[in-house]
C-alpha cells in the first residue's frame, strides 16, 4: 500500500471536515460569542464528541479492525463472511450495551452534569437546569456514532478508507445548517438548536455508513446477544484501548471540567476554540495515520513481513514530523491573527480574541505528541498489546490533573491546555521508549538524518511568520474578503518559507521533489 497515498485520501476528506468544523465555529463565535450559553452547549458536547474520538477514531477500531482483518484472512474460514458473522457478534452485543448506558445517562444526566462541571462556577440553579437539558439532547450521538465505529471499522478493513472519513463532514454540514437556519433569538436559543443538531448529525452519519456497507456488499443482521469467545476477546480489548488511544480526549474533558469550576464564563469557550483550532492538523496528520497505519501494520505482521512493518512506522514518523512541526510553529506564532480572522465579529470580542489565542499556543506546544500518539500506538495494536498503552495513558492521566491543579489559578486559561500538552508529551515519550526497548521500532537512517533537519526548518519558519504576523495583524479584522486574502497570503508565505527551509537545511532533497513530481505525473 502507499502510505502517503492512502494518507491523503483520508487526510484530504479529514482535512475537508475540519475547514468546515472552523467555518461552524466561526459562526458559533458570530451568533453565541463566549459566555455562559457557549460554555453549556461546548459543555454537553463534550462528552459524546470525547466518546467519538476514543471509539470511531480510537479504541473500537483499534480492538475490531486487527480482529476483522484475522477472520478474513484466516485459510481455514470462508473469507469475508467469517468477518461478517463476528461482526455481527460484536453489533448483537454493542447496541444492548450502548442503549443501555444512554438510558441510564437520560435519567442521571444531573449528576452526570455536575460531574462535568463540578457545579459550573457562579451558574444559578436555572443556568445549571440549562446545561442538564443540554447533556439530555446531546447524549444519544453516543449510541449513534458507536454504531458507525463498527460500520467505519468494517470499510477500513476492506481498504475504503474514504467512506468513514467523509462522515464528520455530515456532522459539521448539520450544525452549519441549524446555525444559519435558526440562529434567531438568544443565544440560549441559539445553544439547544446546537443541541439537537448534533444528535441529528449522529443520526445521518449512521444512515451513510450502513448504506456504504450495503454497497461494499455487506449486511449485518441483528442477532440475539451471544458472548462468543471472539466478542469477549474484543471487549476485553476495547476497554483498555480506549484509555490507550484516548488520554487527550480524557484530558481534554477533564480540562473543561476543571475551567467550569474554577474560571469565568466563557473560559469553557476560549479553550474550545483553541482546541479545534488545533485538532486542525491533527486531524488532517495524526487521524489520518492512524487509520491508515493500523491495519497496514497488522497485514504486515500477520505476513511476518517484522521488517516493512517498521520501515512502515518510520515512513509514518517522518511524514508526521514534516506536517507537524511547521504547523506547531505556525500556530505559536501566529494565533493571533489566525483567531481575529476566524472569530473576531458578531458577538466574539478583540479580548476573547487574544484569550483565545493565549490558550492556541499552549495547546500547540503539545501538537507533536497528540499526533505520534497515533503513529506509535499501532505498533502495540497491531501486536494485540492495549495493556501498555492504557498504562502510559493513565499516568499521562495523572500527570494532567496534577498540572491541572497547579497551573490553573496562576495562568487561568492557558493552564488548562498548557497541562494537556505536557501531560501528551510524557505519554507518547512512554509509548516510543517501550517500543524500541522491545525491538519493535528503530529509528531508520532516513529518519535520523531528516528529523533534526525537519525541526531546524520549522523554527526559521516560525521566527519568519512570527514578524509577518504583526504586519497582518491590521487586515485579518477588517471586512471579509480582506480578512480572508490575508489570511490566505499569510499562510503560503508560511508555506513558502517552510518549503524553502527544508531545501536548505536538506530536511528535502531536490531529487527527492523531482521523484514526487514524476510519480504525480
């Protein structure tokens, strides 16, 4: 398989989610601003979107695709429908589970709030009836997105990794719609409206799966709930993954938990948007990779091909550090103009701007972990081990609540990130070190000649766009086709440099760019 072609398949169509996820925010800030209503709606969001991350993009399919890949593959089944039949174990026994857990989270969603929250500092007995009401409209996008894991799980495993990629982008589309629709009134209004789109987007995104599934001639049927030696296998697996794959979501909401309690209203939002303006290039590099490296280690493995499966996470590593580390840059350097251009109208102020973009640069200082996380943890995946994984993940756990505490009253909301970012960093140096202590990743010639290479080209960039962001400064605020123009120069230049940096330092070779250009041809 080609990596990087697979890569942009998925990166492209998560790339595409993403532009419209910051064009929903975009109109958020316009309509809601940063207060109490963003807050409680960013809050009730927050748990179902963490339990997306850890199972559509993280845990599930990390425990089914490797376990669906063997079944197929196995000389002594009949191929694909031996991977129908455990898939249909695995749904028999999922859906009573999620039902199940949704109910009891309709019931008990005041507590389940207040846990959220902590009681949500300075909220009066209405506000806070608000943020539970909230939590009830949102939680059913739990049920409905754990059932496209399994449908997306399924895809990947066939290779049509384009199909499940493309489902958020009906998520952020729904919102976009039920902002521009019904935005009148309120922000309070404007908030539940949210609400409701979101589990509405759940819905569509589970519709197109299953109709993706019918096209790649694949149809579960519901069976009578059935604890087969297969699906306790994977249960076993899932929930010890989802702590592995997921302790930035997990940090994530504690972070919010924590800036509920203890900052002024509207710090819930700042971090919010700081967040997605982050998840941009994550989601483009790291979930991209993520998807794509998992079942192609696993294929390797199972072939006993020990060899590609670690030239194959070194490619990964490569390609995550040439996107990551000029995005880094970039982002610490120029938040602030980047958060006036998206933000800064309607009811999102100059200083909620800067709060904002306060808190971008201490999210991005962590920007390279949050992405070799996905690159590092296929290679205990693909070998069946979630037990390491879960254990780095809860120290990481840790680490981020006690840096949570710390640094929350002395650096408000800029603790919070900044917390989350130190807290990645120690998770995926756990992760790294363990792999090569077994002999399962070395670093490659390759790599350890165009790394440091690939560092040094990122921080000329940043120092460059560091002195053109003071000059843009002016014109990302003005009307939008000036804002937009701006913004759009800004970042070729950026992209002008980098390009040029690596050149120079020879992070790229010439010849390097002229057989990429070849195989483009």
């Amino acid at each position: 398989m080609n990596l990087a072609k697979a890569l942009g398949s998925v990166g492209g169509l998560t790339l595409a989610s993403r532009i419209l996820g910051l064009v929903r925010d975009t109109l958020f800030a316009r309509f809601v601003g940063a207060g109490f209503a963003s807050d409680a709606f960013l809050i009730a969001f927050r748990l179902p979107n963490m339990f997306r991350a850890l199972f559509a993009e993280g845990a599930f399919s990390a425990a089914f695709i490797p376990m669906f890949n063997r079944k197929v593959a196995d000389p002594d089944g009949d191929g694909l429908p031996t991977g129908i039949r455990f898939a249909e174990d695995a749904l028999s026994v999922l859906l009573p589970i999620l039902i199940l857990m949704t109910a009891i989270v309709e019931v008990a969603a005041w507590p389940v709030t207040w846990l959220l929250t902590w009681g949500f500092n300075d909220a009066s007995p209405a506000q806070f009836a608000y943020v539970v009401e909230l939590c009830r409209l949102t939680f059913p996008y739990l049920l409905l997105i754990s059932l496209v894991s399994l449908f997306g799980g399924i895809l990947n495993s066939l290779h049509k990794f384009w199909i499940a990629a493309a489902a958020p982008i009906l998520l952020n589309l729904t919102l976009i719609v039920a902002l521009l629709a019904f935005h009148a009134g309120t922000p309070l209004m404007t908030a539940r409206n949210q609400a409701i789109a979101v589990t509405v987007s759940g819905a569509l995104q589970l519709l197109w799966l299953w109709w993706a599934c019918r096209r790649a001639g694949v149809t579960l049927r519901l069976r009578r709930p059935r604890l087969s030696p297969d699906v306790k296998r994977l249960l076993a697996i899932v929930w010890p993954a989802a702590a592995g794959s997921g302790a930035v979501q997990i940090n994530l909401l504690v972070s919010t938990a924590l800036a509920a309690r203890f900052l002024p209203h509207g710090s819930v939002t700042y971090i919010y948007l700081a967040d997605r303006l982050n998840q941009l290039p994550l989601g483009l590099i790291g979930i991209g990779l993520g998807t794509v490296l998992l079942p192609t280690i696993s294929r390797l493995l199972g072939k006993g091909e020990e060899a590609a499966a670690m030239e194959t996470q070194n490619r990964g590593m490569e390609l995550a550090l040439f996107l990551t580390l000029p995005a880094t840059a970039a982002l610490i350097t120029c938040g602030l103009p980047i958060a006036a251009a998206l933000f800064q109208h309607g009811a999102f102020t100059a200083t909620d701007t800067v709060y904002t973009a306060q808190a971008l640069a201490a999210f991005s200082i962590g920007l390279p972990s949050y992405i070799l996380v996905k690159v590092l943890t296929p290679g205990y995946y693909a070998r069946s081990d979630t037990r390491t994984p879960v254990r780095y993940a809860t120290l990481s756990m840790v680490v981020n609540l006690v840096l949570n505490l710390i640094l929350i009253r002395p650096l408000g909301h800029m603790g919070p990130p900044l917390a989350t970012a130190i807290a990645s960093t120690v998770n995926v140096t756990l992760l790294y070190r363990t792999l090569v202590a077994r002999g399962h990743f070395t670093i490659d010639a390759q790599l350890r000649r165009r790394a440091p290479r690939l560092a040094v080209s990122a921080v000329l960039m940043g120092v460059a766009m560091g002195f053109a962001a003071d000059l843009f400064r002016p014109f990302v605020t003005g009307p939008s086709l000036e804002r937009w123009g701006a913004m759009v120069v800004l970042v070729g230049a950026g992209v002008l440099v980098y390009a040029a940096a690596t050149v120079a330092t020879g992070a790229v070779r010439l010849a390097d760019l002229k057989r990429l250009v070849r195989r483009t041809a």
